[in-house]
C-alpha cells in the first residue's frame, strides 16, 4: 500500500492477494475506502462463516494481549451518505 497524506493506493498484488481472502480493496483511495471494504468483509463472514469470523477476532485479541468479546454482534451501519432521522425530534409545523 502506497500513502501519499490522506490518500492511498494499493499495487495490482496487493489487490489480488485481498481479492483472494475476499475484500475487494479495488478502487479503495482512502481510509474510509478501506473501512467500508472490511465492514463488508465482516458483514459476510458474520452471515456465511461465523465460526470463521469468532476465530479471526479471537487471534486478533490475542495478538493485541486483550480479551475476546464474549459474543459478537453484528452491528448494521448506515451509508455515510443516508441521512437516518432521529426518533425523538420534535417538529413543529
């Protein structure tokens, strides 16, 4: 991965290497870019193999000397771009 400030590119390998793993980072300009491809990553792995997503995030705890979450959830996230209204919002017409 090259950066240049904010922005960041990622080699043709690189891009094939994660394609293979099933991130698709092709396109990914900016960390926001990386974010949306990995919480769609996750979001797949939660849905299709949740067994394999426990056994990531625990190595990753591991590795970090943390402890695991004991369950994991699955949070859903509105699209930076979706306004989503607030329920307690007085509106007075």
């Amino acid at each position: 991965m090259l950066r240049a400030g904010k922005a960041l590119r990622f080699t043709p390998d690189e891009v094939a290497t994660y394609r293979s793993l099933g991130i698709d980072f092709d396109g990914a300009r900016t960390q926001d870019d990386i974010d949306q491809a990995l919480t769609a990553w996750a979001g797949t792995l939660a849905d299709e193999r949740p067994d394999l997503l426990g056994s990531i995030v625990s190595e990753m705890a591991k590795a970090k000397g943390v402890k695991p979450p004991l369950r994991l959830e699955r949070v859903l996230v509105a699209a930076a771009n979706t306004a989503v209204p607030s329920t307690g919002s007085l509106r007075r017409s």
